[in-house]
C-alpha cells in the first residue's frame, strides 16, 4: 500500500512548502525563495511536435503595440521577496503582446487544427518523473500513474497556510477542457482563459501563432503600463480598497472566498479595467508563463549596468528543489490573497516546473514588430 500512495504523498508535502504566509519577514528569511507555483516535481516529457504546423494567418488581431523603453526592474519598496530585488536598469524594444490571456475558444481552435494533446492529458512516465524525485522513491502503482492535474479544493473551515495538501488534489481526468475534473468542462466558456496547460503547451500554441512567449523583462515592462515604480498595473492603490481590479481572493484564503470582486475562480477576460497599455488581467486571474528560465540570483547578476532585451538566465537552479528545472510565471491568480500570496504585484516573480499545469495558470503570447 505505501508503494501506491508514496508518490501523491510527496507531492503533496512538497506542494505544501510552497504557501508561506505572505510577510516581509517570510520574504526576506531563507525560504523566500520558495513559491505558490513552485516544488511540484516534473512529470512528463514534452508532448507534441509543431515545427511544421504554422497558422496561416498572420493577423495581429487581439493584439497590442507595447512601445519600447527603459524602466527599473524588480522591487523598489520592502514588500518584495529577495528574488526581486536589487533593482535594475532594462530597456526593451517594442512589440506587439496580446490584450488577454489566451482563451479556451482559441486554444481549441489550436487543437483542432493541430490534433495536439496537452500535457495533462498524457500518462506520467515513470523515467522520465523519477528523475526529479527524492532518491529511492519506490514506483507506484500502474493505477496511480494516469493522467490528472491539479485541481484547487478549499476545506470547509481554517486551515494552515504552511500546508497546501489542504486546497490542492490531484485529479484524474483534470485538463485544458475539464479544468476542474472530469465533472466539469468549458461548455459557455469560450472568453475564460484556458488553464491546466505546460509551458510546453504554451510553447506549442506559440509556436502555431506565429507568436512566442514573452520574456520576464518584457513581461514586466508591460504590465506596468507606463507607470513607474507602481506595485501593481492600475497604481499604488491596494487591491482591495476602491472598486474591484483584479480577480483575486478575498475572504479567509483557502476556506472562504466572499466574492467581493463577483468571482470565485477563473473570470472572463476583460472583466477589469485594462492598465495603460491597454492590456487586461496583468494581475490575477491566472498566472502566466514566461519564456525565461528561474533562477532567485539573476537579478544579482544584472545590477549596476543597463540590460537590453534580457533573455533569462541560461538555465535553472532553485535551491528548494535543486534537481527540478523551473520556468517563470507571473501576473498572480485568482487564489491570490495578502495573507499568503501577493503574486499579483507587478514585480512578484514565481517559478514552476515546464511539464506541470494547474487550474490557475495560462499564458498570453508576444510577437517581434517587423522591421
């Protein structure tokens, strides 16, 4: 029996890392580092090959003219976790990044035209996933091993934000078009952004948009919308005070949500104001894959010179989970709360692994402006 349950048991104690109450002195102690959408082991190797499928249609429709600039990068107040800081100069050329976050309307007709399979529609394989698992992991059960995600399941009362096995279930059947399980699906959903894809997923709808993945600084850039040294892509003003503008948590997080902003997961795109550029959702909603790898020192290795178009660091190393490769994700979600997470912040950088999905992650794509 404890070789079938073994390995959902270490992900849940490992995803449990992940929740730390969201204070300065979190941030700036050893484990602020550590992330919402960190320490969930890799699982799958990458799925589908679209090199030769390419959509036909170059328009630029959805999409919106980001000028180029320089701006400081990373925190400039002491709310940010150490992976934030030191500021830096960064300029960027301009390009074109889409208004919203990928919807399921568009990602299906991805799929449709391409027959691609997501991620967490796969099996896991067991080579592959043990690689990146604590040495001596015994293999489960062939039952165990099927495709799933995770799913977002609130307790019915308080609970510990140092344990996330308590709101997060692996779910079989859990994807793109069932994003919270078998049950559920995406029927009246076409203007929801799709959830439950890889960075691998993304990559792959890129790829066939003739579009690419943002990189962090252009990330950034952007959502800050003209505004300098703001925390958050509308202003300074908390997320909670004035009306609604950003779809978050509010409430007791994880037990209860009171709906302030009138939703309790996922929303449509364009249910809030867009920041200056013209761009929605930039905070909460879902969070968005960039094309950068992590690292918590890259910032350091940026200071005191002025960065053009930085591209990431060349490779990946968090030191919590040391053998697991992790990508950036930024922009927070709807289960962002300042009890715990304040990913929804303008500079708030947060990492996970390429081949994981969850109910509360998406991505929009970024075009290069022709010359």
């Amino acid at each position: 029996m404890q070789k079938q349950i073994i390995i959902c048991l270490w992900m849940l104690v490992v995803f449990a890392k992940c929740n730390q109450p969201a204070t300065n002195a979190v941030y700036k102690n050893h484990d602020s580092i550590v992330s919402c959408e960190g320490n969930l082991p890799a699982r799958f190797s990458p799925i589908n090959d679209t090199t030769n499928i390419v959509q036909s249609e170059s328009s630029l429709t959805g999409m919106v003219k980001i000028p180029s600039g320089e701006f400081m990068m990373g925190a400039s107040d002491n709310e940010g976790r150490q992976d934030e800081y030191p500021q830096h100069t960064v300029k960027v050329n301009s390009f074109w990044m889409d208004a919203t976050e990928v919807t399921n309307a568009q990602f299906k007709k991805f799929v449709q035209a391409t027959g691609y399979i997501t991620t967490a529609e796969k099996k896991p394989d067991w080579e592959e996933m043990k690689k990146q698992l604590p040495a001596g992991t015994p293999k489960p059960d062939e039952s165990l091993l099927v495709a799933s995600s995770l799913v977002f399941n609130p307790p019915g009362h308080p609970v510990s934000l140092n344990d996330a096995s308590q709101w997060w279930v692996w779910k079989q059947g859990a994807n793109w078009k069932h994003p919270e399980g078998p049950d559920s699906d995406i029927l009246g959903k076409d203007n929801y952004p799709v959830v439950q894809v890889s960075w691998d997923d993304a990559m792959a709808y890129c790829k066939w948009a003739g579009k690419r993945l943002p990189t962090e600084a252009e990330w950034e850039w952007a959502a800050r919308g003209g505004l300098i040294n703001a925390k958050y892509p509308w202003g300074n003003e908390g997320v909670e005070d004035g009306k609604p503008k950003a779809n978050t948590w509010q409430g007791s997080f994880p037990d209860k949500n009171i709906k302030w902003d009138k939703f309790y997961g996922v929303a449509p795109v364009k249910s809030f104001l867009p920041n200056g550029y013209g761009l929605f959702d930039m905070a909460g909603n879902v969070w968005e894959w960039c094309s950068d790898w992590y690292r918590p020192d890259y910032y350091e290795s940026l200071k005191n010179k002025t960065s053009i178009n930085p591209q990431g660091p060349p490779g990946s190393y968090d030191p919590m989970e040391p053998t697991i490769p992790k990508k950036v994700v930024r922009g927070g979600s709807f289960l962002c709360n300042a009890a715990y997470c304040k990913g929804y912040r303008v500079t708030s950088r947060m990492k996970t692994s390429p081949d994981t999905g969850l109910e509360h992650t998406g991505f929009r794509c970024v075009r290069d402006i022709e010359k």
